[in-house]
C-alpha cells in the first residue's frame, strides 16, 4: 500500500484522534497537517497498515505534547518577564531593553539565532540543533557563548555610560 493511501485510509481517523485530544478547533486540522507532512519526511517510517496505524497516532500526540510544551514554555517566559517589568522601575527598564536590543544587535549572526531560537522561542537544545542543522553540542555551546558575548556587551555599555556620568 502505497504511503499517501495509508494515510488517506487513516485520515478520519486521524482528525477524530485530533480533535479529541485538541478539544476541536482549527489546532485539530493543523495538527493533522503537521502529521501528514512529518510522515511525508520520514526517512524510515512503517509500511503496512498495522504498523503505520499506530506510528502516525504517535506522531500526532508527540506534536501535540510538543506544542503544549512550548506554549507553557512561552506562557512561563512571558509571565516572568511581566513580573520583571512590574518589579523594575519604570525610567530604568526602558534603557536597559534599548541596551540589550542594540548589544543583541551586535552579536554575530550565529549568536543571534541561537539566543533566538533557545531563550526568546524556548526552544530546547535538540530543537535548535535540528532547525539549525548542527550537532547539540554545538548549540550548547553557542548559547553559553552567545549569552556571555551578550552579557560582556550590556555590562561593558553601561559601564561606560557610568563613566561618562561621573
């Protein structure tokens, strides 16, 4: 059996699993979608319907825990930084995000996407590793560079700018 009557002999099945554990909406298309196209990639997936069946049912639950993760990753990234902001002062918080935004500018275009990818999308490691197409290693790597380039450049800019001052 060919792999798109596979999955067109699935395809009810796969919404209805879908929607139940998306509670319906257009999240329950999207994640069939997902599905489809990841099965498309697979470079080894099963070929007989007894084995397909079930692989392509984890595909769209592991999807689907890999969105809530990340929505719980960002919901917890936006909530703290809600709780810095209403913590810091006011006139001080401005500057210092125009400080980071310029220094995060200036770091090399490697650093930028890793710190991107890891700490503004919350993307873990193996994730950015994948979208970037470098070992873990790598990326684990870049981020701890990344972040220290990061941190040498905002606390060097004000420094400097409290050595004008004084």
């Amino acid at each position: 059996m060919a792999r798109l009557s596979l999955i067109e002999s699935l395809l009810p099945e796969l919404r209805a699993y879908s929607r139940f554990i998306t509670a319906g909406g257009d999240d329950a298309e999207d994640l069939v979608q997902d599905a489809i196209e990841r099965a498309l990639r697979a470079p080894e997936r099963p070929t007989v319907l007894a084995s397909f069946r079930p692989w392509m049912f984890r595909v769209i639950r592991n999807l689907h825990y890999d969105e809530l993760r990340k929505r719980r990753v960002r919901r917890e990234y936006s909530d703290s930084l809600a709780r810095l902001s209403r913590d810091a002062p006011q006139t001080e918080d401005h500057a210092r995000d125009v400080l980071i935004r310029r220094a995060f500018d200036k770091l090399t275009p490697e650093y930028r996407e890793v710190l991107f990818l890891v700490d503004i999308l919350g993307m873990r490691y193996a994730e950015a590793a994948e979208v970037m197409d470098v070992p873990i290693g790598t990326v684990m790597s870049r981020v701890s560079r990344a972040r220290r380039a990061l941190l040498n450049l905002v606390e060097g800019s004000g420094s400097d700018r409290r050595n004008r001052q004084a």
